[in-house]
C-alpha cells in the first residue's frame, strides 16, 4: 500500500494535499499531514516515523472546502473495488480539487459564478479564456491592449488563474497583471499548453464538434491557446475530460459598458470600500429568488449594454411587470420552486449523481407551464420573447413524476429513490426484501416464545449483521444451538444457523434491489441529459426572468420609473435620487428622507458640472448618483427619479481624490494621479467621467492646479467632450466658468442661521462662495476653544493679514501648575466622549 500511495503521491505537485482513501477513512501523509494539520486543525499520529492524520470520509467535503479556501488543492484518491481481505485493493485518482474547477455544491457559492481563468500575452496582445465549469459557460476574448481585457477580467473575479510558465510581460502592463493576479490562486503550466493549434484541437474534441465555425471562431483565433489550456487544467482536475460543454462563445469588448476596477470600486457596485456587501449597489438590486439570478444580476452589473436593443427589451419588460403587479407576484412565486438548473446539470453530466438534485429538475419542470403561461398572458408583449424560451419538456415532466419518489435521498447508495409500480423486476427484489424482513420479525417473536425471554430482540449493525441479542440476566435462559457472536457490556448477541441462512437472504435481495434501482437511475439520468440544451436555455431565461421581476418589484417598491436611453449625447434627470444612500436612510429611524436633485449634461451642450459645496454638503452622494442612474439605465432597469433619459455611455470613469481612497501599497497621491491620467487617455466623448475632489492629495495650489488643468483638458477646444461631474471643494476653480463655455457651476445650498450651518442637500446653479470648514469643524465636536481660535486665525488672513505670528499665540495647552491628581478612569458621557477620543 506504501508503495501505491508513492505512485499517486508522485505524479501530484507539491501544492497539492493527497486524501488516500483506507476503509471509511481518508489519510493523509508525510509532509500533507503536516499542512492538513496546521490548517484543518487535526491531530497528528505517526506510524513508521512517518506523520499521518486521518479523516471520517463522510466528513471531507468541509475540510476541502477549508483547505480550498486556503489555497490549497486537494486530490482524492478513492477505492475503486470492494475490498477483500488479503488482497491489495485497486485505488485510482478521482478528482483533483481546485478553487477554479469546483462542481460540488459544498464547494461552490450558489450566488456567484466561479470562473477557472487562463491568461497569456505575445506580441499580438493579450488573450484568455474563462470557464465556469459548473455552469458550463465558457468564454474567451483577444485584445491588444491591456485597457478593455482587463476590465473585463477583473468584474469576472476568477477564482483560479493559470498562466504559461515564464510569462515576460511588458514592464509598463506587468503591474495591471499583478493587480489582476493579487489575492487570486495561481497555477503555471508549460507554455506549450498554449499552443494555439493544440487549443483548437481540444476544444473541438470536448465540445465535440467538428469545426469552430459554429462558434464563429476561425481555428487561429489567438485566444483558442488559453481556451485549451483551461480545457487541459479542468480535464486533469476532474480527472475526465468534462463532459457538460457544449459551446465556446467570444466576448466583442466593445459591447459593454467599460468599468475598470477602480471605477467599481469607487461607485460600490459589489462592496463598499470597506469591502462588505451591504451597502453595496449589487444588495440594493438583488431581489432575485434563484441562483442562477442572483449570479446573471452580477453578471450583468459588471457589464451594462451599449446595445439599445437589449437596453430596451430588458427595460419594456421590467416596465411590463411593474404595471402587472400580479403577474410579478405569481411569477415571484412559481420562481421559489425553480432550483439551480445550470449546477445540477453540470453535476449530472460530470457523473456526480445526487437523486435529490434530480428531484430538483422535476420540481422545476412541475412549475413551468405556470409561469410560461403568466409570461404569455403578461398584456404588451414585452414578455413573449421570455415565454418562447421557456421549454415544457411535458413527457420529460411526466416522465420523472411517475419515476421519481416524493421525497428524495442526497446519497444514490441510500435507495429508496424510485417510486414502487415503475419496474417489476425492482419490486419483485423490494417485496423479497421486505418479505424476509417480515420473516425476521416473525422469527423475533418465535424466538421469545421457544425462550421465554421475553426482552430477546433481533437487531441488525452494519458491520455484524443479524444477531439474537440476549440481556446478561437472562443467559440460563439461552438454548443450546445459539452460537456467540459477539459481547456486550450488559448482552450477549448469538445467532443461529437458520438466521444465517436469512441474513444471506436477506442482504442479498437488498443488495439486487439497490443495483436495479441505481442502474434505472442512471437510464433516468441519461434521457434527462438528452434534454440537457433546452433545460440549459430554459434555465438561462428563467434567470432573466428572474432578474427582471426582482427589478419590476424593486422599481415599484421605490417609485423609480423608467428611463429613455437613446443614442442622444444627454443625461437629463429629473428629482433623481441615490438607490442605496436613500434606502439606507429609509431604513435608519430618525434620518430625514433622501433629497431629490436633477441634473442636465450634454456632450455639445452643458459638458461639465463643476459642483462646490462644503465637505458633508452631499457633493460625493450626488455625482455618484448621477453615475449609478445612468449605469442602472443602459442595465435595463428603472432608476430613482421621476424621470430620466441617458443618451448611451461607452465608458465610466469614477476617481475619488486621494485621502478618501484607502491606501494600496502606493502613495496614495500617486494613484490618483496614475488613475486620473488613465481618464484622460482613454475617455471618448460619450463616457460619463465622475471626479471627487481629484488633486486633494497634495498641498492646496499644487491641488488646484492640476484639478484646474484637469478640468481645462476635459472640456477641451472642441464642440464636444465627455459628459463630467466635477465636484470639488476648490470655490477658486469655480472662475473656470468664465473661460470655458461648456462648464456650468453648480452647489449644494447649505443654510446659515446664526453662524451655524444647516445642509438642505440641494444642488442648485451657481457656486458655494465660502468653504464653511470652520462651521462643519464645529458640528463634528471640536472643542469651542479650538473653533473660536480658528476663527480669529482666518478673520485675520481675511483681512490680509497672513498667519498670525508666534508671539500672538494663546497658551492653548499651558502645562499643569500642580502635578496632576491622578483619578481612577470612569467611562466618559456620551456628549464627552467626542473630546476624550480627539486628547
Ligand atoms: P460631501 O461629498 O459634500 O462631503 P457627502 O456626499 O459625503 O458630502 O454627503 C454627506 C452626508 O450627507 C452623507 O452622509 C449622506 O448620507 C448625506 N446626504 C448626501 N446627499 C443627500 C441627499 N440628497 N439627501 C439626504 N442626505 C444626503
């Protein structure tokens, strides 16, 4: 066995932990016991030097799961023939696990997709390919420029990355690989995993079809390198080739709204940038009731349409359910008994067989006819299209409810998953079952009666069979042909040659019973699989539907309403409010409502928005929101105003100045200017750009500068530029207004009232002509002492008077005349506890 387990051990790399199955047990050795160990926290034992740590096989998918969040891959090796005493039994590589190639739904997330991705350069660019292999979308795209891939890569978030050994990339494009890579598990692969000829092979032998024609794919597609070596890394991990890939689809770069990580980062479309979800955009539109929705909406939020086709089919739709409120609700409630159709067939098709997932398609096939005909019936048409998607599969339907039990077990060795009256042969098999299981309780009695032992019982263990159990006080009572088996601490258990002979009996027909039914259970499998392609497309427009209900709820909910989006060069809205920022004020007792603003950009007309306002005016919220409004449109969905329209945006661009950026390993003044330059390159005159307080990382003129030229560069000497909304506590750049005909200033109105401030959270024409810091200093409890100096230090440079000199300077501070006393510390009030923190 040691020498077996070397051969296994020896074909694996080293960053992989080996699960060696022994019995019901999986070991684990040598230097993996020791990783296994310090991860899992289990104990270790040796034998023959030699560490080991074992774990119960039922036990294992949640120690993979932690050693997959880890980083660590894990292969299993499993027993592939009954065991028999004195002979070595044969054990075969089954599965290498790894965060990109999961199937198991203990190792998957059921809300996001789990992309497998492989990434290469050479001189004709960039070319990758990504695989969700339990969903069975696979993708690739080719870019020469890093600038739209790798967007695009990042809103995938591959789990898994996998990149030719001894990749040389240019040093200017090496530092977005890095940015891509960090945090991600990573695998090298030779280089000739690459090859693209190799690749084209490949996928046509998965994918089973004879030319890449289909797929709109010429064999030399440069990408195709990256799609085999995907292939060739899931191949080896599921230790088959996988089985459930039907198409490989190329990604057109320009189709999408182009958000780079950062602009997402800023805009809080998946976390806030404090990394949690609540909070986020994404929490704001989920309303979906299945999986796969949840994972289309992320899907569709990292890429919002260019296409106004696809805008307004999802948006006419959206608007449709909003208008038939019962329609959404019954949809809303066939949905709750849809299950995750993509995963389960994946899982299906790659042989991991689970008769409650089976049990999953059925209950999903019972509830269709319910909502293609609500789709149908939905007046307007926006819904047809949907509906046509939606396949029946009646016979299929049937078909399982007349095979499959009402209750289903999750493990195929249980039995008891077919219905009774569906196969002769297996009833006959049950009823021999049953019948001695009658027998031994008949026997049971007889044995008490022949006895007199009355508290005698038949019972039945796993690993000793039937035994005759016998209570310590009772054993004068045992007859003379009663055979010991086994001893207990308070029993004796005996068996006899006739319960012998039944026990044979008896497991044999349970044994035949469970083999009739397993292999019927596969036929079921495989005429569902025939199926597999109009269950996939069902699924997928199942998951629309999804989406765009949760949307229709959500618009209906919050009073959004539906936005024009046309190829215009506009962004007019009207009352429009943040999504999150007024749910969130909605949720918190005692928060005021959410301030409506409008807004009026134009590309040839008024281009940029420059908006002052003292810090917490709500200058932040509502550039932000004029983004988010804009991006919720080209989704297809409605949006919080009361009326809108968004002539299309090919790219948003959101910067935020450097102190509110958290700190990633750089000055932060240098990625802001890294991130502002980058805007300025690749803007086109149909992006949206979105600045917050850019040029605030360094001192006051060298800000007001560069913010200056920014904004100059931006409006540019043309008619026309990208729409921009520039917000800013510089009032000095509101004289931009005077050179630059397309700037407009804006601000948001604070109220003074006896030298306090009150913020109205109003964005109105004009410009803040004060920046109020002293007035917001002293509404964040800085100690009045400290406001009134402040106050005298600015009068007097008011007045051109310059800084006061050090001589003039108060003891504000003076040191103590008496040694302090020293008290015990008590907790400080509330009203205090402002003031305990700042000394
Ligand atoms: P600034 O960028 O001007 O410093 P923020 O946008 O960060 O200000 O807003 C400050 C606070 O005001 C936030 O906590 C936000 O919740 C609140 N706020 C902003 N805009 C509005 C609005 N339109 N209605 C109600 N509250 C708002």
């Amino acid at each position: 066995m040691q020498r077996q387990y070397r051969e296994f051990r020896d074909k694996l790399p080293a960053d992989a932990v080996l699960f060696f199955r022994l019995g019901d047990f999986f070991e684990v050795f040598g230097k993996d016991a020791e990783v296994a160990s310090r991860i899992l926290g289990i104990t270790l034992t040796k034998r023959h030097d030699q560490p080991m740590a074992g774990i119960p096989h039922h036990a294992a998918p949640t120690y993979v799961q932690k050693l997959l969040a880890a980083g660590i891959k894990v292969a299993i090796c499993d027993q592939v023939e009954q065991p028999v005493a004195g002979k070595l039994v044969r054990r075969a590589l089954t599965r290498i696990l790894t965060p990109g190639t999961a199937l198991e739904d203990s190792q998957l997330d059921s809300r996001k997709s789990n992309y497998l991705l492989a990434l290469n350069w050479d001189k004709a660019g960039w070319h990758a390919a990504w695989l969700d292999v339990s969903t069975a979308d696979f993708r690739l795209a080719s870019d020469v420029t890093p600038d739209r891939l790798f967007p695009h890569l990042h809103a995938l978030s591959p789990s898994e990355v996998i990149l030719p050994e001894g990749l040389e990339v240019p040093d200017a494009q090496s530092e977005l690989l890095g940015q891509l890579l960090a945090g991600r598990s990573v695998s090298r692969t030779p280089g000739w995993n690459f090859d693209i000829s190799a690749g084209a092979r490949l996928v046509g032998q998965t994918l089973a079809v004879h030319s890449l024609a289909g797929f709109g794919l010429e064999e030399t597609h440069p990408a195709l390198g990256a799609a085999g070596a995907v292939l060739g890394y899931v191949t080896d991990s599921l230790c088959d080739r996988p089985r459930n890939l039907t198409r490989l689809t190329e990604v057109r770069l320009g189709q999408s709204v182009l958000l780079d990580p950062a602009s997402s980062r800023n805009l809080e479309l998946f976390a806030t940038q404090s990394g949690r979800r609540e909070g986020s955009l994404i929490e704001t539109l989920d309303r979906t009731l299945t999986p796969a929705g949840a994972r289309l909406l992320a899907r569709w939020l990292a890429e919002p349409s260019t296409d106004l086709a696809v805008i307004r089919q999802r948006s006419d739709a959206v608007a449709a359910l909003v208008k038939h409120p019962g329609s959404s609700a019954r949809i809303g409630e066939s949905l709750m008994a849809v299950r995750d159709i993509p995963r389960i067939l994946s899982r299906l098709q790659n042989r991991l067989r689970n008769p409650r997932e089976l049990g999953g398609i059925r209950d999903t096939l019972v509830t269709l006819p319910a909502i293609r005909e609500e789709l149908r019936a939905t007046p307007g048409g926006a819904l047809k299209e949907l509906s046509e998607r939606v396949h029946l599969e009646s016979a299929l339907a049937e078909r399982l409810n007349a095979a499959l039990a009402d209750e289903l077990p999750t493990d195929l060795t249980e039995g008891g998953m077919l219905r009774q009256g569906l196969d002769p042969e297996l009833d006959r098999l049950r009823s021999l079952a049953s019948d001695s299981k009658a027998w031994i309780a008949d026997f049971e009695r007889g044995e008490q009666v022949r006895t007199g032992i009355k508290s005698l019982k038949v019972r039945y263990n796993g690993a000793f069979g039937y035994a005759i159990e016998v209570t310590k006080a009772n054993l004068a009572s045992v007859p003379a042909d009663y055979i010991r088996k086994q001893t207990m601490v308070n029993a004796e258990r005996y068996t006899t040659e006739t319960l012998r002979t039944k026990e044979r009996e008896v497991l044999r027909s349970d044994e035949q019973a469970l083999a009739r039914e397993t292999e019927l259970f596969h036929e079921l499998v495989a005429e569902v699989l025939k199926s597999s392609e109009t269950l996939y497309v069902t699924a997928m427009a199942l998951a629309e539907v999804d989406v765009l209900r949760g949307w229709a709820e959500l618009a209906r909910d919050g009073d959004w309403c539906q936005p024009v989006v046309d190829d215009s060069d506009v962004l007019e809205i009207s009352e429009g409010r943040h999504p999150v920022v007024e749910r969130m004020l909605r949720n918190r007792p005692g928060a005021g409502a959410f301030v409506p603003n409008d807004t009026r950009l134009a590309s040839s007309g008024e281009q940029v928005a420059l908006i002052t306002g003292p810090n917490m005016a709500g200058k932040s919220t509502y550039i932000r929101q004029v983004a988010l409004l804009a991006l919720l449109a080209q989704l297809g969905s409605f949006v919080p105003a009361r009326a809108a329209r968004v002539g299309l945006v090919d790219r948003i661009f959101c910067r935020v100045g450097a102190s509110d950026e958290l700190s990633r390993g750089h000055s932060t003044f240098m990625v802001e200017m890294s991130e502002t330059s980058n805007i300025l390159n690749n803007a086109t005159v149909r992006s949206l750009i979105v600045l917050d307080e850019i040029g605030r990382g360094t001192s006051t003129y060298d800000g007001i500068s560069i913010a200056w030229a920014v904004a100059e560069h931006l409006h540019g000497k043309l008619g026309a530029g990208p729409r921009t909304l520039f917000a800013t506590h510089y009032h000095e750049l509101t004289r931009l207004a005077d050179t630059l005909p397309r700037l407009r200033n804006w601000t948001v109105a604070v109220r003074e009232w006896q030298d306090e401030i009150v913020f109205v959270r109003r964005v109105v024409p004009g410009s803040a002509d004060r920046s109020y810091g002293i007035q917001v200093a002293r509404l964040a409890g800085m100690p009045p002492s400290v406001v009134a100096r402040a106050r005298e230090i600015l009068s007097g440079m008011e007045k051109g008077g310059g800084l006061p000199a050090a001589a003039n300077m108060p003891d504000v501070n003076p040191p103590p005349a008496k040694p302090m006393k020293v008290e015990k510390p008590t907790k400080p009030k509330a009203s205090e506890q402002g003031q305990a923190e700042l000394f």
